[in-house]
C-alpha cells in the first residue's frame, strides 16, 4: 500500500463527515471493521434518503458476491418495526445495487449498534419471515 | 461531547486505571485495550495472544471441524476477505488507532468520589464537578438515578460495566472482564417517592417510578422484565432490579445538584424464574 492509512482515512473524511450526526458512530464502526475484525472489502455509501451513511461490506466466510448493508447508530436512538421498514424502502429506493455487487431488493440489513462504552453490537434485521439455518 | 458520551484518557495512567479498578475500555478490544499488543506481535511472535485472538482462533478451529463433518473442503482464511496483522502494522506505520475510553459513570466516580481524576472541556478548561454533572445529565437521561447505582456498586467492591449487550444497564464482576464472566446483571429503576399526609395525620410515602413521557412501554412493565429475564437466564446472570428512589423535593434539582447522591434510595430486588414442577429445592 503506498498510501499510509492515516491518508486513507484522510481521504474518506469528506464521506464520513457528509453526515455530521452520525459521523463519529460511522468513523468507529468503520474502524472496528478494518482495524480490529480486520475486514478487507469495506466500502463507505452515503443514502441521503436515511441522512446517513451506510458501510457495505463483504464479511469474510460467506459466498463471494455477498454484501452486508451496514448502519451505525447510536444505541439512543429509539427503533420501531415502523421505523426499520422505512429504513428498508429508503435503503431499496437507493439504488445500491452496481455492477459488481448484484445487490437487489434488500433482504437483510445489518444495524451497528453503538454503546456507551464504544462496544458494537451487530444486528442482522431479516425483511419477514426468515426459516431456521440448517446446522451441520 | 461531540464525538460521543464517553471520555478520552490523554495521559499515560490507563494501566494504572485498569490495574487499580478495572476502569475503562479499549475502542478496539473487548475490555483492556489490546490492539497496540496485538500489531506488536508480528515483530515479536513469541508475545502472549489477546483474548481477541484466542476467541478468533477458538471459532475457526470450530468452523473447520463443522467443515469437515459436513464433508466440505476445510477453507483457509482468504487473503482477499482480510488482512493480516503483518498488512494492518504496515499500512499503519506504527500508529496507534485504539483510544482508551471512560464511560461517563466511570468518569464521575474517578472524578467525584476518587478523586483522581480531571477533566478538561475542548478549550482546556479544567471542569468542576457541578459542570461535569450537568453536562453528563445532557449526555444521558436520569443520569443521577444511573450514577447512584453505579456508585453503590463500586463501594461494595463490584466492577460495574455496561449492560447494553444484554438488554440491561449495569453487568456486575467481580474482578474485571478479563478474569470471569460477570454473574449479576443489573437494571436500574427510577423512582421519585412523596411524603403523602391524610386527614388523620398520618405520613406515608408514595413511589412513583419515573417514566419518561415517550415510553410506550415502561421497561419495568411486566412483559419487559419477563423479555430481560430470558436473555439473562440464556448467559447465566442473575437479574437484580436496583430501585434508586429520590424524594420528590430533592428531585428536581437533580440535573444540576450532585449533593441530590445524598438523598438517594436504593432498594435490590432480585428476579429469578421459578417453574413449580421443575425445582425441587
């Protein structure tokens, strides 16, 4: 890498800080990404739709193509079934969907829920019913 | 403030801080900060792991055995699904990304019953107590009530941390995170009392428990400690319900009045399902 990752950092700023609020949540999931789980394919997408950014990420060990959609939030931050289906159809309506990722109607989101003591908290939020894994 | 309801450690005393408590916690590690150790290991291999990657290793190790019950090829770590500890240190170049953090009831008790501890606001300012209480209040609802559990926790000798992984405020351990699984869990229930007189005479005492105005459904509701219950029993903790109650007179100064810690209440509850035909003892 010939940039040093405080550049990198640098250069997402500008993405990061479109969205003042929710900018210090972002900049920490991103981080517990990169830095601590260690992930390679983590892409910042601004949704203007939700006034925030979203992370889509490959998460390592599942098929290829796979992408999770990624939302910090703040673990303050009230959530309603209502609320995480406007989330759904604002996340739809965005289109995330490009050449490289296939991403159609959105099935799963993942929310990153962010506490007081900086722990994150993945959710995987299922649009309807969702049948058991099968276990090896 | 604006980054978030938490406070960065800028000296050099966080070892003291953990040794002598067990305060605060790593942005990138589960409890002690470990991600400085973790990178430093790639120049010197024979370091003792972190907890972090003793569990990281513990899953793959599960997750090859599940591979090779099932008959599947046993996939090894793709290096285009994630990097190595030997790529992060060198994209790195040796700076440090992990923060060492106090959260705010940490904070206040350092700074208030300790006294150990000071804080500075973004211009440098030294903070008094006064202020650091009323600007935490801002930061978290009914932090008084919070503090006050926290507070009667740490003099008995437990290491409260936060509870939100399981649906409560508080998890209680006894030596840190680091050691044991925390036993107790704990949830702290607001509660303002009034000194209620009738004609005869006679002083009773109301509690009311505080509810904000947008709560649909008062997290002390039935269903909501039954739902707490579950997850609790499911990581073998034991539920306690911490009832702090304030007088009404007092209050209402709480937001900005730390002395209102003198006026505090605390009643212990502990909540545990019983099943009839199940337990014999």
């Amino acid at each position: 890498m010939d940039r040093s990752f405080q550049d990198h950092l640098a250069d997402l700023e500008p993405i990061i800080n479109r969205y003042p609020t929710s900018a210090p949540f972002l900049r920490h999931v991103y981080l517990d990404l990169v830095l601590n789980k260690q992930w390679k394919q983590v892409e910042i997408k601004p949704i203007d739709s939700l006034v925030a950014n979203v992370l889509l990420a490959h998460e390592p060990n599942t098929p290829a193509e796979d992408r999770l959609v990624i939302l910090p939030r703040d673990h303050r931050e009230k959530l309603s079934t209502d609320a995480i289906q406007a989330i759904f159809e604002k996340l739809n309506t965005a289109h995330l969907d490009d050449d490289s990722t296939h991403l159609h109607q959105l099935k799963k989101l993942t929310l990153a829920i962010v506490g007081s003591d900086s722990t994150v908290l993945y959710y995987h939020i299922h649009k309807g019913l969702v049948p058991p894994k099968e276990h090896v | 403030m604006d980054f978030g309801k938490f406070v960065w450690v800028a000296s050099v005393s966080q070892d003291r801080l953990i040794k002598q408590g067990f305060f605060g916690k790593g942005t990138l590690s589960r409890s002690i900060p470990t991600w400085d150790a973790r990178r430093e290991q790639v120049n010197n291999p024979r370091l003792e792991l972190a907890p972090e990657q003793v569990t990281a290793k513990r899953r793959s190790k599960r997750r090859e055995q599940k591979q090779l019950r099932a008959g599947m090829q046993v996939t090894a770590t793709n290096p285009e699904e994630m990097y190595t500890m030997e790529e992060l240190a060198a994209w790195t170049g040796g700076r440090g990304y992990e923060q060492f953090q106090l959260d705010l009831y940490e904070t206040f008790f350092l700074l208030y019953a300790l006294d150990v501890l000071d804080l500075e606001n973004k211009h440098g300012t030294k903070m008094t107590t006064t202020d650091c209480w009323s600007l935490f209040h801002q930061c978290t609802e009914q932090f008084a009530y919070h503090f006050a559990a926290y507070h009667y926790y740490r003099s008995q000798g437990w290491v409260p941390k936060d509870g939100l992984k399981f649906g409560v405020d508080f998890v209680l351990y006894q030596q840190g995170p680091t050691s044991k699984h925390s036993d107790f869990s704990v949830l702290v229930i607001p509660c303002v009392t009034t000194a209620v007189q009738d004609t005869s005479d006679h002083h009773d005492t109301t509690m009311q428990l505080l509810t904000q105005p947008h709560d649909q459904a008062p997290h002390a509701s039935w269903v909501n400690l039954l739902r707490i219950n579950r997850v609790c029993a499911h990581v073998k903790k034991t539920l306690v319900l911490c009832y702090v109650s304030m007088d009404a007179s007092v209050a209402h100064k709480a937001t900005n009045d730390p002395s209102v810690l003198n006026h505090c209440h605390i009643h212990e509850v502990v909540f545990r399902r019983w099943s009839p035909s199940a337990n014999r003892e």
